[in-house]
C-alpha cells in the first residue's frame, strides 16, 4: 500500500520517474506534434540519437511497412513513409530495447519481453480491427503499443522503490487492477492525445457502449482479446459475450478468425522491425 500510494502521489502532482526510459523519445515525440518544426529539425533530432536513427530506418526498411520493397538509406524519407505516429512507434521501441538492456532492471527482463512481445502483437491486430472502424490505423498501432505502459511504469518501479515487491504473489493482481488507471496518467503526462489516454484507461470495461459508433476504446478492446487468444486455432476464438465492442465494432466470428491469422503472419515481421 505504502507503494501504491507513493504512485499515487506521483501521478497526481504530474512527476512521472521512468528510470532507465530514454527521454530522447519524449522529444521526438513533442517535436512532431508541433506543427512549427520543420522536416529538417525533425531529422536533426532523431539523427542526434544514432542508435534512434537506426530503429527508424530499420523500421521503414522491414516488409511489415515498406510494401514498396524499394530500400530506404536517409531519415527524411524514413521519416516522411512512417509517419509520425509511426515513428512514434519505432521510438518506443527503441525505447524498450534500451530499458531490456539495463543492468537495474535485470530481475524484470523476462517480464519486461513478455510484455513487450504482447504490445506488438496487440498493436498488430489494433490496426487491422481499426480498418472496420473510423479510426486510423496508425494510431490504433500506437495505441496498442502503448497499451500496457502501465504495467510498464509499476513493473519499473517496483525494482527501483521496493525490490522485493516484484516477486512477490500478488505483484500480478497488483499490475492488473491498477495498470490502466496508472498507463492513462502516463500517456496524459507525456502530452499523448486524449483518445489514446482514455483508450488505455478504459481497456477493461467491457461493457462500455460508445455513443458515436466504434472507437479507438472499443477497437482497444476487442484487439487485447484477440491478442490473448493467439496462442490457440484462430477458428476457436469465440467472441466473449461481455464485451460489447466486438458488437459495436461489427466483428463476426469469421471476421476475428481472419484478423487474427493475419496477424500471425505480419508478427514476425513486426517484431524485427520493433525489437524483441
């Protein structure tokens, strides 16, 4: 409890401490979301970083995103094919490669690839799902990627404020009650979009009913289902009767079967481009 209101407290006054997290990402990020930076300062600040410029232009280069399968050597193009969102993407995934490789954070590495691998997997099927909605693919994949910085926070955390704490039993139910609350003061902290923040927020309500048709939410949802089911034939998934975004969504069963043997195969791909 002395932990989780320590968090508490943190997140309340804004003071987020993510030791070991690049902040060099947190500039990118600003960066693009400003409309006075120009595409040269943009390349400037991502090629400050090389091992940053080398995720990018990995990123841009993989089969999961370069369909064209013309080879990419400068950022600016790198930069310009992504996106920003998706070079949003590729940052986090520098960022979580740097963070594997800490020496501080040696006694959640396993869990920290565990989730890592998820993330992916979610954000895979985010941007198909997305394609049936209104939503853009790309933030979808962000979005999904960015699912569990939550857990991502308190796992990091926990090492640094009470070792102990990560082994022990209950550290699980810990992560899974308090992670998407945590992950949506993250995200807003950080200056991430609203819809994003809430779609971490709002992950486990089920049975939430969007006023405006299918979003970002309900394509969060389902897409975190899904991805817990890829382990079995995707001609198994049935949709869970509690969840209503599938519905709202208008995914069939057929339609999940489909989106997931999709995935399956972009994950290898994906998971290159990303790091794991």
């Amino acid at each position: 409890m002395a932990f989780l209101e320590m968090l508490a407290k943190e997140l309340s006054a804004r003071t987020i401490d993510l030791p070991c997290f690049p902040d060099v990402v947190i500039r990118v990020k600003n960066a693009l979301d400003d409309p006075n930076t120009t595409p040269q300062q943009a390349v400037q600040m991502v090629g400050a970083e090389p091992r940053l410029a080398a995720k990018l232009l990995q990123m841009a280069n993989s089969v999961a995103f370069n369909h064209s399968g013309k080879p990419l050597t400068d950022l600016r193009t790198a930069i310009t094919r992504l996106g920003h969102q998706l070079v949003q993407s590729a940052a986090m995934g520098y960022a979580v490669q740097q963070m594997k490789q800490e020496v501080s954070l040696r006694p959640i590495a396993n869990r920290l690839a565990d989730l890592w691998n998820k993330s992916i997997a979610v954000a895979s099927i985010c941007q198909v799902v997305a394609r049936k909605t209104a939503v853009g693919p790309d933030e979808a994949f962000l979005t999904g990627l960015l699912h569990g910085i939550g857990q991502l926070y308190i796992m990091v955390r926990s090492v640094d404020q009470a070792r102990d704490l990560c082994d022990a039993p209950n550290f699980a139910e810990l992560v899974g009650t308090w992670h998407a609350s945590i992950g949506m003061s993250v995200l807003q902290s950080w200056g991430f979009a609203d819809e994003i923040a809430d779609a971490v927020a709002n992950q486990t309500d089920f049975e939430r009913r969007s006023k405006n048709g299918a979003d970002l939410t309900d394509v969060l949802i389902a897409s975190i289902a899904l991805a817990e089911a890829m382990a079995c034939p995707a001609s198994d998934f049935e949709i869970p009767e509690e969840m209503t975004s599938f519905n709202t969504i208008g995914l069939s069963k057929d339609d999940c079967a489909a989106t997931l043997t999709h995935a399956e195969c972009r994950l290898g791909s994906l998971r290159e481009a990303l790091g794991c």
